[in-house]
C-alpha cells in the first residue's frame, strides 16, 4: 500500500476541451516495469480514437487499483462521486437483486483520463449501448485456454473461428485478451435480447468444438473440462458479463494491452510484447484496426437457425447463464 505524501504536483492534462488533472502522477500502478500512473493516462491519450470506439456509449465497469497493483483491485459499477459534471452515466438494472447502477458511459477521451485519474486500469464495457441496453449490438467470442492449453492451440482454433465467420457471412475483429487467450468481435444488428445472442454464440461455439473437437470444448463446469483444450466462452454474451475492451491495459505487472490484430498476424503473435510501452507506436503506424467495426453489421439469423436445430436435435443448454 501506498504511504506519505506525494513527492510530485498534480499533472493536468489538456484532453480535447477539457482539462483532466492527475494526482499522484508518480504513483507506481506497476513494480514490475515501474511504469506510473502518468504513464498510464498518457498510453490511453496514445490510443485514444480506439479506446473511445471500443467504449463508446456503453455501460461500463471499471477496474481501479487506488494503491496500483500491488494493492487492493475494485470492480466499481458506479460512477464514483466527485465524477466532473461532463462526466456521463447510463443506468442499468439487476432485476435479481432489485437494485440499479448508473454506470460510467463514455463518450470523449476525456472520460477515460478522468477514470485514469479515479484510479481505473481496465474497462469493462456490456456488449449493449445506452439507447438500448437490453439489446446487444455486439457478440463477443472469447477463446479462453485451459491452463495446460498452449497459444498454440489458441492461434489454430482462431482460424477455425474465422473460417465459420467467413461462411455465415460474418465479419470478426480479432484482438489478444491481455493474457493467454483471444477475442473477436462481431457488430450485430440490435435486435436482440441477451438470452438471444447467448443462444447464437453457443451454437456458434458448438460448431467450432464440432470442427476442432481435439482443441475445443463447450463444457460449462471447469471442472469437467479438459485442462488441455480452449473453452469457447459463449457465456461472455449474458447480461452483464463483461470483458476488458479493445486497447484496454490489464491489471497485470507487465501491463499488457488487450490489443486488436489482424486475422494474417494471428499466427506469429505474441501477445505478451503487446504493453503499454509497445502498443503506441504500433498505434501511431497502423492506427486502429478496429476501425471498420460499426461498418459490418451482421444479423444473428442464421445462427438462431442452428440453435433451434440443435435444441431440436436434443443438445442441451450447458448452464452458466445469469440474468
């Protein structure tokens, strides 16, 4: 934990029109690297058209470290108090517990400086949008290995993911998750509620596991999975599941950036030279390869098809869904 006082003034930072004063700018969020929380707010500023893209209206958790990592990790849903008055929050629900959360919503690179400031190191955005947050506009597949599961296995069942992609007609935006695994997004057209898109992300998955059953499973228990095999977690489309977003950094001590690739870099990545120190400048060459995203709108149709053949065909529903 952190303790004395601060050996160096607050930082302001000029973020568009506003101005974003950073406290503390020394504080080391990361010992392995010694990377601070100034270098934190200036790698979001380096990627800032690609953050924003990637959070854009969304509802979004944040994941602060106020004392960095080697202190205590808060999961913050609201928006703490103090927020600036252009600091905008859109309201989700959890009928389940009665309860609300007017969650961050970013909508200007100056709202992620702001969180920057509030201590946040990852963003976690629903896959839905405040005109509608109850019906995605994006379906999320996360290629989870299980720990005895190489990148190896991860890097050839992305192809598979891409060749199932390809057939559908779909479009996937391919990014590493900041650790071992990968994700690929998919713009949807918001017609949908979550119980919807989960269905066609697990038929989506099943097919996957049918074409590459020695590297995948869908089994939900972790316990009855395959330590060797990547889990297709279809299960990141229920309500309020979430993951880190394109370009976000990871709470982890090397600072890794959950980073968007292309589908012919897939094979030689390393997802592990993808930091905050390294992300920029690839930034600055190549710009955002998620760029294209709002462009490719897919409807979810033809994979409803196949989980009403599935179900049809007596395949039962793994679990793991939570409203």
């Amino acid at each position: 934990m952190a303790t004395g006082k601060s050996k160096a003034p607050a930082v302001e930072l000029e973020v568009g029109d506003r101005t974003v004063r950073i406290s503390h700018p020394e504080r080391v969020y990361f010992p392995a690297t010694g990377a601070t929380k100034l270098d934190l707010a200036n790698y979001y500023l380096s990627v800032g058209d690609g953050i924003v893209r990637a959070l854009r209206e969304r509802p979004c958790m944040m994941h602060r470290f106020p004392d960095g990592l080697s202190g205590e990790k808060v999961h913050q849903k609201r928006l703490p108090h103090g927020a600036p008055d252009w600091v905008q929050t859109v309201r989700v629900t959890f009928p389940r517990y009665n309860r609300h959360a007017d969650e961050l919503c970013v909508t200007h690179l100056a709202d992620v400086i702001w969180a920057v400031q509030m201590s946040t190191v990852e963003f976690h955005p629903w896959n839905s949008r405040r005109a509608d947050v109850e019906r995605p506009d994006e379906w999320r597949i996360d290629l989870d290995p299980m720990p005895e599961c190489g990148f190896d296995t991860v890097q050839r069942v992305a192809g598979v993911v891409h060749e199932v992609l390809d057939e559908v007609g779909a479009t996937g935006w391919p990014k590493t998750s900041g650790g071992s695994g990968m994700h690929v997004y998919v713009r949807i057209r918001p017609d949908w509620g979550f119980g919807d898109v989960r269905r066609a992300a697990l038929a989506f998955a099943r097919e996957v596991e049918r074409r590459a059953p020695q590297d995948v499973t869908t089994t939900w228990w972790r316990k009855d999975r395959d330590p060797r095999k990547l889990f297709v977690d279809y299960n990141q489309n229920a309500r309020d599941h979430t993951i880190a977003s394109a370009y976000s950094v990871r709470g982890v001590p090397d600072a890794t950036v959950s980073t968007p690739v292309t589908w012919d870099e897939i094979d030689d990545v390393d997802p592990h030279e993808f930091t905050i120190a390294t992300v920029p400048d690839r930034f600055a060459k190549l710009g955002d390869l998620h760029a294209g995203i709002d462009d490719a709108v897919f409807s979810l149709e033809p994979l409803l098809e196949w989980a009403d053949r599935d179900e049809a065909e007596g395949e039962p529903d793994p679990g793991g869904a939570e409203d």
